[in-house]
C-alpha cells in the first residue's frame, strides 16, 4: 500500500516481484511541495534498501520547473540541467545540479505516456540525456509542449500565461 501521501498529488508503493523491491513513485505535476515530498519517499526508501525505483510521470501536465530541478539534483551528481538562451542567442540561464547532492543512485526508470508535458518532458529529457536512467513509455511520444510559461494573476480570477522559455 502507499507508505507516503502527503495529498493527493504524490504517492509511493512497493513492488515485490522474485525477491527483489522496487519503489515506485508517482506524480501529477510539479508544484512547490512535490520536490519536498520525493525527498521524504526516498529517505523512506533507503530505509527499505529498496533494488531499483520507477518514476512514474504518465499524465503529468508539468508544473514549476524549480521543482523540476531540485528532483533531477536528488538523481544526477552533477550537470547541467537547463539553459536559456535570449533572442540572439545569449546564454541568460543556466540551472546546475549539485545542490542537493544524490539521494538515490540505483536503477531508475521514468514511465511517461502522450499526456506526459512539459515539466514532465524536461524531468524525463534530463534523466535521459544523462544517461541515468531509462524511459519507458505507453506511447511513441510525450505530448511535446516544448515551452515554458510564466502565470501572472491579473483579476480576481484570471490569469495571464505568458511564454518565456521555449526548449
């Protein structure tokens, strides 16, 4: 059963198939408690000396690519994660890992499907890039979003999205 749901958002179960444990993770989107949450699962985790976890991103719309960035650092040494660049294409951005130093450095899968966007894409594109692990999907792409945007509150009920980033 689920060792960890601190809402609805994310949640971790056991697998026990010949002897061997896998976690496996699964999370909606990315919001500002998620990278908090994968924290506390793997620390749980490494209680259970678990032999490999699947990230589990099927139908995840994304979210904030700051939280993004701290689950990669939980994953990969070192590295960079994003850059940006500008309309003449000047480096603005870069986000590196090696913040947070690993917390887990077994096997890793990512299941991803078609409703798997932006956020989720970067998670999966990064894992991939490094050669951390493998992905694993339920379909031949991800929904390909491929931009990121800023939310701006306007009225009491609006918003405003506007682009910043396209990757």
């Amino acid at each position: 059963g689920p060792i960890l749901t601190n809402n609805d958002e994310n949640s971790m179960n056991i697998i026990e198939y010949n002897k061997k444990k896998v976690g496996v993770i699964k999370f909606n989107s990315f919001n500002t408690n998620t990278a908090s949450d994968i924290k506390k699962i793997l620390i749980q985790l490494k209680k259970i000396n678990i032999d490999g976890l699947i990230l589990d991103i099927r139908d995840n719309g994304g979210g904030l690519l700051t939280s993004v960035i701290e689950i990669l650092d939980m994953f990969i040494d070192t590295g960079i994660a994003l850059k940006y660049k500008d309309p003449l294409q000047n480096t603005i951005v870069t986000n590196n890992m090696n913040k947070a130093g690993k917390l887990y450095d077994g096997p890793l899968s990512i299941l991803v499907n078609s409703n798997s966007a932006s956020a989720s894409e970067v998670l999966a594109g990064v894992i991939q890039y490094y050669k951390r692990g493998i992905i694993i999907g339920t379909s031949n792409t991800t929904f390909g979003k491929g931009v990121i945007q800023s939310v701006i509150p306007i009225l009491n009920d609006k918003i405003f999205k506007l682009t910043t980033a396209s990757y």
